[in-house]
C-alpha cells in the first residue's frame, strides 16, 4: 500500500473542502484540492472524486480571486493538465464553459456545458444546472414565440382561501406537503413579526387533507398572518425541481390577480427585520433580483449568478413582461428537459431572462439587491432571506 492510499481518504477530503467552502474560506478550499489533484489518481477508480475536487478546486479558486485573470489562467492550467493526464472529462469541459460564461461568450459556453455527457455523480451537485443552459436563439425563441404553449401554467389552478385583505405589497411562497410541515412555521411566523401588514400568498402543489388543518391552526393562534391560499395538483416527472420553479411559474397570474408587487422568496427561509419601511425603494424598479457578488462569490456559471431564493416583480408594463418571460423559459424548458434529473431551473431562467433584457435592450429597469448603492435594502430587507 503506498503513502497516498493510506494518508488520503477522497471523501475525507471532499468533506473538509466542503466544510471550508461553507464557511467562505474558498482560498483554503483552493490550496488544500490543488495540492491534492496534482497527485497521480487512476482515473477508473477515482473519477467520481476526481470530478468533485476538480469542480470545486475551480469554483474556488475564481471565488478566492474574483475571477480575476490570474484566476481564470490557473482554472485553464488545470483544465489543461487534467485533459493531458486524463483525457476530455465532464469537470473540463465544465469549467472552459465558465471561462467562456465570465468571458460573456455565451453561446460558446453553451457548446461546452451540452458537450458533458456524465451522470451528476461525476460533479457537484451544485453543477447540475449546466444541463438547462440555452443558447440565445433557444432562449428568443421560448421567450417570444406564442406558437409554443406552456402546458403547465396554462393548467388548473384553486384559489382555496383570499381571507387576507390585499396589502401594499404581497409576499409570496410556494410548498408542497413535506416543505409546509417543515418550513412553513417558521417563515409565516417571520412575516407575522416583521411583515407589517403585507399581504401573504402561499402556493400549495399537491395539498393533502391536514395541510388545510395546519394552516389553520397557524392563522388561528396569531403566530402567522392572515393568508390567501392557491392550490394545485402535478403529478409529473422532476416533481422536485417543478416544486422548486412553481412560485415563477404562476407568478404572472399573482400579479395579475392582486396588481400589488410580489415579493417572491423561498419557504425555507425567515425575515429577520422589518420588511415594509424598505420596500419603497424597491418598488421603485421594476424587478429585484439578487446577484451573487461579495457575500456570494461561487458564480461561475450562469445558473449560480442571480440567487432565485429572493426576487421582487413590479405590475408596470416592463415588470409583467419580465415576469412573463422568465414563466415562459421556465416551463418550457422544463418541458424539454423533464424526465433528465434536472435542477437550477429556476436560477437558469432568471439569468437568461435578465441576459436577453440586456441583448434586445428592453426598458427594464432592475434593482440589484446584493448591490453597495442599495445598502438600506441589502442590509435591512434581503439579509432575511439568508437561509435559517
């Protein structure tokens, strides 16, 4: 047995690594998996752990220095040796997709993300959103073209209970069973303390009988504010991934029904401040998104640059129409890709949504909640999102 194999167990590392990752120290996670791939792994055996060190020695070293150039030159260096010493493998291509991402080539880095052809075994499962990304004229095409229907949105959709009285913004959430018994005390608690008197929605896929019972209950004792309630039924493949794109989905019928902004965030999360004071300077815009910068430094990819956990859309004119793009990417890209274990989608659509705004120049004018200009609202209104 030589020193490696009894000095280095994979998982082991791939746990530290991570560990460190989670804790924003991506240049110890950096050192510690360079120094570690350059050792001479067999490919056979070690692949799985040789796709996870090398995606997240990658991610770690652009987050560690900016994605500066010398960063971007030492990822090609490792995709280099990583191809001479083991030929063309999924974490390569992988990453000269994010080189050509954060070079704004995008459409290059569609060719190199669609040419991975592994199992999402073989990297993180944070890359698995390297399977949604479409080109420009795809992303056209289903934005705009009216001749391709979304099957989805289009479907059935109940609104059970509107006992809440409409309010100066809506804040809206979407569940199943499992992520409303797990989650769901916890954020309309948040909102009964720091909402102050926002209107609060919760979509419900796949209601089961005690989830009426326990939202009741929750309303009753005071603990969460009043709520209005949509419901609907899916009982198709990705069921999963569809949970975690519905509240984009029917968003355009929220805004719609209630003409009041949606202030759109993920169930398992909680608002720590008071919500109301600062949402003025958002409802300025019309949308709100949260780009990954400072705090957030892992965006190498187009499906890690705008986090979906936390949105704002406006009912004016640019607003509806971004709103209804970004519903219409989702779905029918969910169409095409169901069945394929995908995820991210809905952190794809909103950069492709935002992307395309850019490229035909739309009149949208957009808040970035992560950015310094907008400190009251990065500081007070989005730092209630942070995961509980």
């Amino acid at each position: 047995m030589n020193r490696r194999e009894t000095v280095l167990d994979p998982e082991q590392v791939l746990q530290t690594a991570l560990e460190l990752s989670n804790q924003d120290r991506c240049a110890e996670v950096a050192a510690l998996l360079v120094r570690i791939i350059a050792e001479p792994w067999p490919i056979r055996s070690s692949g799985l752990f040789l796709g996870k060190a090398y995606d997240l020695a990658c991610r770690a070293i652009l987050a560690s220095q900016g994605h500066s150039d010398q960063a971007k030159n030492t990822v090609r260096e490792l995709c280099a040796d990583s191809v001479r010493r083991y030929g063309r493998q999924p974490w390569t291509d992988l990453y000269e997709g994010a080189l050509q991402h954060l070079a704004g080539e995008h459409d290059e880095a569609v060719q190199y993300y669609r040419a991975i052809k592994a199992e999402t075994t073989t990297l993180l499962p944070m890359s698995n959103g390297y399977k949604t990304v479409l080109t420009l004229d795809e992303t056209r095409k289903l934005a705009h073209d009216p001749v391709e229907g979304i099957s989805r949105p289009s479907g059935h959709i109940s609104f059970d209970d509107m006992a809440a009285a409409p309010g100066p913004v809506v804040a809206v959430v979407a569940a199943d069973h499992a992520y409303l018994v797990r989650h769901g005390h916890s954020f309309f608690q948040s909102v009964q303390a720091h909402g102050g008197g926002i209107t609060t929605h919760l979509h419900l896929v796949n209601p089961q009988p005690e989830d009426y019972a326990f939202i009741s209950d929750g309303v009753r004792s005071g603990a969460w504010p009043p709520l209005n309630l949509s419901t609907e039924v899916y009982d198709g493949p990705d069921s999963q991934a569809y949970y975690a794109s519905v509240r984009l989905l029917r968003a355009p019928v929220l805004l719609d029904f209630y003409e009041r902004p949606l202030l759109i965030s993920d169930i398992d999360s909680t608002y720590k401040d008071p919500i109301l004071p600062f949402l003025p300077l958002v409802t300025s815009f019309d949308a709100g998104l949260f780009f990954k910068n400072n705090r957030h430094r892992y965006r190498a990819h187009p499906w890690q640059t705008i986090r979906a956990g936390s949105l704002m859309y406006a009912p004016t004119e640019a607003g509806r129409f971004f709103c209804n793009v970004v519903a219409r990417l989702t779905m029918r890209t969910f169409d095409r890709y169901k069945g394929e274990d995908i995820w991210f989608i809905d952190q794809n659509m909103l950069y492709h949504a935002w992307l395309l705004s850019r490229i035909e120049q739309w009149d949208l004018q957009t808040a970035d909640f992560a950015c310094p200009l907008l400190v009251p609202v990065h500081r007070i209104g989005m730092t209630g999102f942070w995961l509980s």
